[in-house]
C-alpha cells in the first residue's frame, strides 16, 4: 500500500508550498545520514522524505497526485531516490544560498577529495501543434563546460600537476568543535577538492573546463504536453573528480494552431456553417492532425455549438491509453449581407415561424409567462 506523502511530511492537504518546504527542511535536518550513521530506519524516512517533497514541492505533481494519487504520477520523472547523492542534487537548492548539507554537514556525503556530481542544464525546445500526434526527433545545440583537452581536466599547466591544499592537508575538508558536536566544512579555501593550482592552465583558467558546442538529438514523444519538462539522464556537465555528469532538462512548448485546440487528449475543431445548413442538414469536409479530409454528416436540425466527435482523430494518450477524439464543434453564421431575396425568403420564413413555434422557444415563453404572474 503506498504511503500518503502529506502524512510522510506531517502537513495537511491544504499545505502551502512553503510549509511543505519548512516540513520538509525539518525532517531533512532531522534524519540526515550523516546524524544517524548507519540507521536503516533513518535512512528509509530521509529517502521518503524526499520521494514526498519531490511530488509535493512541484505544483503540477502534487495536482496530479491530488487528482489520480500514484498513478497521475506515470510517465513523469523517477518519485524514488535510489542513492543520497540522487537527493542532495535535487534538493540542495532548497534551502536558500548553500545547500543544506554543505551548511550542517560540509557537503553532504563528501569524505576526503570531493565529488560532485556535474551541473544540470536545461533548454526549451518547440514542437508544432501536429507534430504531437506522432512525436518527433529536435536536434538543439548545447553549449556545455566540457573537461579541458590541453590539461585534461586537472586545471594545471602543461608539465604541472595540482598541489595538496595547504590549509586542510588535502583532505578537502576542515573540522570545528562546538560544544558536544564536531562539525566537518568543506574546505573554503580549494573548495573540497583537496587541490590547489599554482600554475593554471591557460586554455581554461584553472578550471579544468572549457565551454564547448554539442548537437543533440532528442525524441519527444507523442502525445506530449504543453509545459511538460523531459530529462535526460547524463546529458548535463561532467562531474568532478570522476563524479557522474549531470542531466539535462527540456521543457516542452506546444506552438498553437490557428484550426486545433487541444483539450486533454482531445482536439477541438470549430466549423462554420450557415443557418440552411444546420436546419436542413449536410456534410462538410473537416481537416485532421494527420492533413487528411474527413467527410463528416451535420444532422438536420443541429444546433449551435453542437459537438460531432470523430473518434480516435485525436492525440496518442501518452501513456499508452489509446487515441483522443476530434471533436468538430458546429458554429452556425448569421449572415450580415443579404441580397433583397435572400431578406424576403428569410420574412417569409419568419412569419411561418409564428404559425409553428418551435418546442424550445414555446417552454420559453410559457416559463417567462408563469414569472411574471
């Protein structure tokens, strides 16, 4: 049975985002790793913790975990976090400037030289209203800080290499006792590394990377939405020290279409039609997201803003769930120029209208009758 991520964060429904960030931030502090060393226990509610906050501290997850509970959550990212390192990169930013386990514990699981997973990226990428139907390969170019080819990432001039840092022996971290506890910072002066560079490198400065250009391919999938974010794994900037490099995050953005609108998985098409049309019925040719023609029979008599539903015409579930429809709203036009037969045909009719009203209008004079007597 899976876990109500209110009461694994101990807020109510009604939680804003920030107290589900102060809830969060609380339990954090509280089952850190590093203040419960090997509490398995500790660990599970930590990782809990943050499996929760990643739902509930992003708007458009915690509606559809409101909505359709764990399973609104398919097909977005991962809701688990299988190492802590996963964790402090997805959260770390949270808890306003540094993160909150560089703060209290000098860089979250860092022990020795650090390691720092690479930096995440992201880009918007746009997609044409049709191209949803069957999803489509986007090619983007992607400036990224690549590990330096002349000193392969060491930082170092040709023929130097880095130095042990001499304020925290190479360690990469320093030691400070307060009261009963003894807190572990990472090294202000290299910064974790356990290095310094006395003699940089002249291609990168130092930093041991250099901005480099980077096509890639990337497959949007059908039936994506509008403002729906995709990751791809290892796509960010390389790590340090070996670290795994970072991801890279594409937002999506659906161009509008001057005949399409999109409602859920359906597709919403308005068609014109005159006033003899709709009264005396007719097919009309309606267009498709796959530029077919469709012939589709108006019944007599139809009414304004009457929906025809064509089924299976509409977007791919993008979770697997079959086909949308195209729904072809009917809007009837009242002519604004007439010619003088036209404008006599239409008196005529009008005045035959009198001798038989129509249903609707009839119950709508006898209600306005019976109000104000």
């Amino acid at each position: 049975m899976e876990e109500d991520y209110y009461q694994v964060l101990g807020v109510d429904r009604s939680a804003s985002g920030e107290d589900i960030k102060k809830a969060y931030r609380k339990i954090a502090l509280k089952y850190h790793p590093d203040r419960n060393p090997e509490n398995k226990e500790a660990e599970h509610i930590f990782k809990k913790a943050a499996e929760a906050y990643g739902v509930l501290g992003d708007p458009e997850k915690r509606r559809r975990y409101d909505q359709f509970g764990v399973d609104g959550l398919k097909g977005t990212e991962s809701r688990g976090y299988s190492t802590f390192e996963d964790i402090f990169d997805a959260f770390g930013d949270i808890f306003g400037g540094g993160s909150i386990f560089e703060d209290f514990f000098g860089g979250g699981r860092g022990r020795g030289k650090a390691q720092r997973r690479g930096a995440s990226l992201k880009c918007d990428i746009e997609v044409d209203f049709k191209d949803v139907a069957t999803g489509i390969e986007k090619k983007i170019e992607l400036t990224r800080r690549e590990i330096c080819d002349v000193c392969r990432g060491t930082g170092a001039r040709e023929g130097t290499s880095p130095v042990n840092c001499p304020y925290c022996r190479g360690r990469g971290e320093v030691q400070q006792s307060q009261g009963f506890f003894t807190l572990r910072t990472t090294c202000p002066k290299c910064r974790g590394n356990g290095k310094i560079i006395e003699s940089p490198c002249t291609k990168c400065g130092g930093s041991g990377r250099y901005p480099k250009k980077s096509v890639i391919s990337i497959q949007i999938p059908a039936g994506v939405e509008d403002g729906m974010r995709l990751r791809l794994s290892g796509q960010g900037e390389p790590g340090e020290n070996g670290a795994s490099p970072g991801d890279l995050y594409c937002d999506i953005h659906i161009k509008p279409h001057p005949i399409f609108k999109r409602q859920g998985d359906d597709v919403l098409c308005e068609v014109p039609i005159t006033f003899a049309q709709a009264a005396l019925g007719c097919t009309i040719e309606v267009p498709t997201l796959t530029s077919n023609i469709i012939q589709v029979k108006i019944p007599k008599g139809t009414q304004n803003n009457e929906v025809v539903p064509l089924r299976g015409e509409g977007f791919p579930n993008l979770h697997g769930y079959g086909k949308g429809n195209l729904l072809v709203q009917v809007v009837i036009e009242t002519p604004t120029k007439m010619t003088t037969r036209q404008e006599d045909l239409l008196r005529e009719f009008a005045e035959l209208e009198k001798k038989n009203v129509s249903p609707r209008q009839k119950k709508f004079f006898e209600k306005m009758k019976n109000f104000f007597e």
